[in-house]
C-alpha cells in the first residue's frame, strides 16, 4: 500500500494514464511494486542529508502501468495479466504506438508454471507417477483414472484441410479428425514403463498424435522390432523426461523464454495458412511451399495438436512451453526460411468485408 501522500513522479503517471482513459491509484502502483512488476522510479541523489528526486518519470514505467492497468482486473489473478503482457510485448507495435516493454521474465515464468500446473497434461502426469512401482492393482488403478479424465474432457483433433476442402467441393460428409483415446496407454507407460504397456498399445498411442505421419501399423510394426530385439533398444527414460511440462519452463533462460515466444507466433501464423484450406482459401505457390514443407516433417497433425488460434492467456502459456523443443524452432526456422523463397502471402484482411471465407475470393496473392 502506499504510504503517504503520493509521490509528484507518481501523480504523473496517474494524470498521464487518465488522458488515455485508464484509472490507476497510487496504492495500485505501489501494489504492484511490491509484486515485482512495476520498476521504481529512477531517483537522482541530492546533496548529503538532502535525499532524492525524481528528474524524468521513466517512460517504461508509464508503459508498464498501462498494460497493467489493461489487462488486471479486480479479482482476477495477475499471473494472466503478466501472461497477456508477454504477448502483447511481443507483437509489433501499431504505426504510431509505443512499444510495449517487457513484464519481468521471471514473473513470466511463474505464470507459465502455475498455468501448467492445473492442465490436463500434468494432470495425467501425476496420476502417472503415482503408479509407478505400485502392483498390478495400481496399474488398474491408473487407466482407469486416466481414462475417466479424458473421458471427461474428449477431445478430437482436425482432419487433413486438404481432405475437408475436397469433401466439401464433392458435397461429401466432411472427415472426422483422430481421435486421443489411445493416450491412456502413453500415461500407462510413463508411470508403468514401456515394456508393461507393449508395443500394439503404444502404437495405437502414438499414431494418435499423427506423429510424423505415422500410422498405427507403422509404429506397431517399428516398435515390435524393437520388443523383439530386431531393431536397437529405445531409452524409454526419455519419454518420462519429455513428459515433465513444468522442468522445461523452469529451467529456460530469459533468452530462451523470448525465442519460445517469437516461435510460438509464427508456427500460429503457418498452421493458421495451412488449416484455413479447409476453407477454402485461395491458394498461391507461397502458401503451397509452406504446406509441402509442413507435410515434409509430417507436422500438421502435432501443429494441430499443441498450437491454439486462442488468445487465451492459458492457451498462450502452454503454447510457450511447448516451443521451447527444439523441434518446433527447428520447423520454425525452416518454414521462415521457406518463406522467405516463395513470395509473399494471401491476406485475407485484404479480400473485402466479407473476405474469401463467404466466397468474395480474389485467387491474386496480396
């Protein structure tokens, strides 16, 4: 809580916030010094007994209150305000517009982590681990609380666009897209081990996330050999280390939390490209070498998976997490790459009000 009357450096902010239409206290900014987010002022000693003072009121200090002041709302937790910040740091500013300054990283990180504590993810990965090592009564245990949780909670990823697109010109049934049922037995062999769950159920597991366009029969018939000694062993280790969502986050440096960011924005740009097909979107050689090279990593069906067009601060959070993989940067780098090769891209803003989604289509790129 502020102490005394407010400080001149604060009145400033508070008058400038006003004129854009955002009412602070000084207690809230005193509030949310104390929490970490809002930088002091930067204060210039006097002569010996005299104190200090105030010069020029930082303009990140101003910035910061006012995305604050946006995004925090009474009674809401303000790790999702710090995670709306985040994003909205990272966007390019508006022609005119100041830049959003950056909400400390590791506030950032906090919120990330709490987020990912309460998904369905960790969720599973708990019931998982509290399996391990348990009996056979603890192994049944443990698919059928997994499978109750996911029953509660079904979830059906995207067809193929492409799929959907010709079912809709043929007038046809549009595709269902894969379901994740079998990921009980993926959450069986974290906690139980590989081994114990065998190869047909990981199989069915695996290809339920469209893995590198991997059929079940594929993985059935790679993990077999591998049961069977035909193929080199698997470090099944991995799979449990890859399963802990809260370690990577934890671990990231600054650096890395930014990249995870700069990532997640432009894999939500190409699956957005990619999946609007479906739709109908008017297609160009550019958006058709972005679509070859997602199909080269056999990616679309895990884009579809992990990446969310939300703008939910919960969904930004386990967006981050997940593109700290190298993989997901490595596919970033490629399409950018790729990008950069074909031209430019199809802008729907620019198609008129009712845009190529409601047939207005101009198949020019813009």
């Amino acid at each position: 809580m502020a102490r005394g009357a407010p400080s001149p450096a604060d009145l400033q902010v508070i008058r400038e916030l006003a004129a854009r239409g955002l009412v602070v206290t000084a207690s809230q900014l005193e509030s949310w010094r104390w929490a970490g987010l809002l930088p002091r002022h930067r204060r210039r000693g006097l002569e010996r007994g005299r104190g200090s003072v105030v010069d020029v009121v930082d303009p990140v200090v101003v910035e910061s209150a006012a995305v604050l002041a946006r995004h925090l709302r009474q009674g809401r937790d303000r790790r999702l305000a710090v995670l709306e910040w985040f994003a909205e740091a990272g966007a390019a500013a508006q022609p005119g517009a100041v830049q959003v300054p950056e909400p400390p990283l590791a506030a950032v990180r906090e919120a990330v982590v709490w987020v990912l504590r309460g998904t369905m993810s960790h969720r599973l990965l708990e019931v998982a681990r509290g399996a391990a090592g348990a009996g056979e009564e603890a192994a049944d245990a443990l698919y059928e609380v997994a499978g109750r949780l996911l029953a509660a909670r079904p979830y059906r990823g995207s067809a193929d666009p492409a799929l959907v697109r010709a079912a809709l010109e043929a007038d046809e049934d549009v595709p269902e897209g894969p379901d994740f049922k079998g990921l009980v037995h993926l959450v069986a062999a974290i906690g139980l081990g590989a081994q114990e769950v065998g190869a047909d159920a990981l199989a069915e597991a695996f290809a339920a996330y469209g893995w590198f366009g991997l059929t079940a029969e594929d993985w059935a018939q790679m993990l077999g050999a591998v049961e069977r000694g035909e193929s080199p062993p698997v470090d099944w280790g991995l799979l449990q280390q890859r399963a802990d969502v809260l370690r990577p986050v934890q671990q990231a440096s600054d650096e890395q939390l930014l990249r995870a960011r700069t990532v997640l924005g432009g894999l939500r740009m190409f699956y957005g490209l990619y999946a609007m097909r479906a739709l109908f979107m008017p297609d160009t050689p550019a958006l058709a070498a972005l679509r070859a090279k997602i199909d080269e990593w056999g990616m679309f069906p895990i884009l579809d998976h992990v990446i969310s067009l939300s703008a939910s601060p919960r969904h930004f959070a386990e967006g981050l997490a997940v593109c700290l993989e190298p993989v997901f940067d490595g596919l970033y780098e490629t399409l950018m790459e790729a990008r950069g090769r074909s031209g430019p891209l199809p802008d729907p803003r620019k198609r008129g009000r009712r845009g190529w989604l409601h047939g207005n289509v101009d198949p020019r790129p813009a």
